[in-house]
C-alpha cells in the first residue's frame, strides 16, 4: 500500500522512525511547524526552526527514500508570544515561497484566546493571497467549540474550502463539515489525547474516505510514526476495499497537497 503521511513532526523523532516508515510503505511526509516544547522568545529561534526542516530534515528523510516536505507559521499555542509571534508573521511570506514549502501549517487554536485569533486571522491573509494549502489545528480541548469558531474565522476571511485541512478531528466535530464539501477533514491517530486506531477506522466506516486525511502527527509525546500504516491493516481487517484505503492514504493527501506548486512529489 502507497502511503502519503500528512501530518508528522519529525524534527522530534530518531533516524530508526524514517527506516520504520519507509518499510511500511510511506513515500512522502509533510511536516508542520509545531511547538517544540517551550516558550522560544527571539525570531531567530524560528528562523533556525525553519531553516532546519528546510535543509537538515529534508536529507534526513531522502536517506530513506522519503520525499519530505512542510507547511510552515506560527503554530497556536506560541501566537500568545506576542510581539515575537508578530515578527514571524512578518518573514512568512518568504519563506512560504521557498522550495519544500507546501502551504501555511498548522495554525488554529490551542487555548482559543484573542492573541491566537489574531495571529491566525493575520497568517490566513498571507495564505489567502498566497493560494496556498492551509493546515489547521483544532484545539484538544473545548474541541467543539473550537471548531465552530474556526470554520466562523475561515468564512469571514474568505479562505476557499478546497485548500483547507481542518485536522484533529473527533466523532463531535465530523457532523459540521455537512455543509462543506469542498474542505478536507483531518483526523488524527494519536493515543491518549486524539483517536485510536479503532474509533479512526470507525469514522472512516461511517463517513466515507472523500475529503478525508488520515495522519500521526507524531511528536514528542506518546506518539506512533507508524500510525497511518496501522490504520490501513485495521482497515483491511474490517474488508475495507483497497482501492478506499489507498485513496484515504495516497490519492487524498497527495490531491491537498498537489494544490501547491512546491509539492513536487511524483506519484
């Protein structure tokens, strides 16, 4: 099975993961810009961050025959950092410009405060005249709430649906997209704080696999780089039709992310 892995944070995890996931069939990863685990309090910090996965993380990955990739912004929980997260949002253009540079990510919500509103309202107009892909957080807690809000900001804005990944979802948030077929719908197989692999496969059962992106979003935490893979065997399990699997897991994420130039992965 051709797998597509649309949300992960290498940065975080061991050479020994990128063996693990080119044995499971992952061709290419996207990797989001992310928290790294404390308050960064100078621009040069993510200038460094960014430059990392640009260049070191890249060649970390082609060693194993994956093609990598990123999304690149203020994640929510530094834009409570003003005024540093004010001055990334500065140098953002150029470097969602930059080759490897996939879309604007991820952006959202952690504690849904003012300060992350604005940032995100802020990162959104970059993207908006960038037409690029947006991948958005949704907060871990208060999710429904959350979630309502972010699709309310990505109106207002004008953000076209077709280039949103609204990711983390739960099964209380899947019923808002309804009304919005165009927007991708990301769910996370993440143990403890996100989904199981089992209530994953459920959601997948009961909805379908059009417009929906499957992923990690392995980190720091008690996280699996493998998870994606370990859905497709559950999902093979249940008598899921391989064709259904591989759109979830390579056809789906390689069409989001095809919506920028700079993904220049050949399926």
């Amino acid at each position: 099975m051709r797998i597509i892995e649309p949300h992960i944070h290498c940065y975080s995890r061991t050479t020994d993961d990128y063996e693990k996931m080119t044995l499971a069939g992952i061709e290419a990863i996207v990797e989001p810009a992310f928290w790294l685990g404390g308050a960064r309090t100078t621009v040069g910090t993510f200038v460094d961050y960014f430059e990392h996965l640009l260049g070191f993380e890249r060649e970390r990955a082609a060693n194993y025959g994956i093609a990598h990739f990123s999304t690149l912004s203020v994640n929510p929980r530094e834009a409570n950092t003003r005024p540093v997260a004010d001055q990334v949002v500065e140098l953002l253009p150029q470097y969602l410009q930059r080759p490897g540079v996939v879309g604007l990510g991820e952006v959202g919500f952690d504690r849904i405060t003012s300060d992350e509103e604005e940032i995100l309202r802020q990162q959104f107009r970059i993207a908006r005249k960038l037409a690029c892909p947006i991948v958005i957080h949704s907060p871990h807690q208060h999710k429904k709430i959350g979630v309502e809000r972010l699709l309310t900001i990505i109106d207002e804005e004008k953000i076209e649906h077709s280039l949103v990944d609204l990711d983390h979802n739960t099964e209380e948030t899947m019923p808002f997209f309804a009304q919005r077929p165009r927007m991708w719908r990301g769910l996370t197989v993440y143990p403890i704080t996100k989904l199981s692999v089992e209530r994953a496969a459920n959601i997948v059962q009961q909805y379908g696999v059009d417009r929906l992106l499957i992923n990690s979003s392995a980190d720091w935490g008690i996280s699996d780089p493998l998870s994606v893979p370990r859905v497709v065997r559950e999902l093979e399990r249940r008598g899921v039709p391989r064709d259904q699997i591989e759109q979830l897991v390579f056809r789906n994420p390689l069409e989001f992310y095809s919506q920028s130039p700079r993904f220049t992965f050949k399926a």
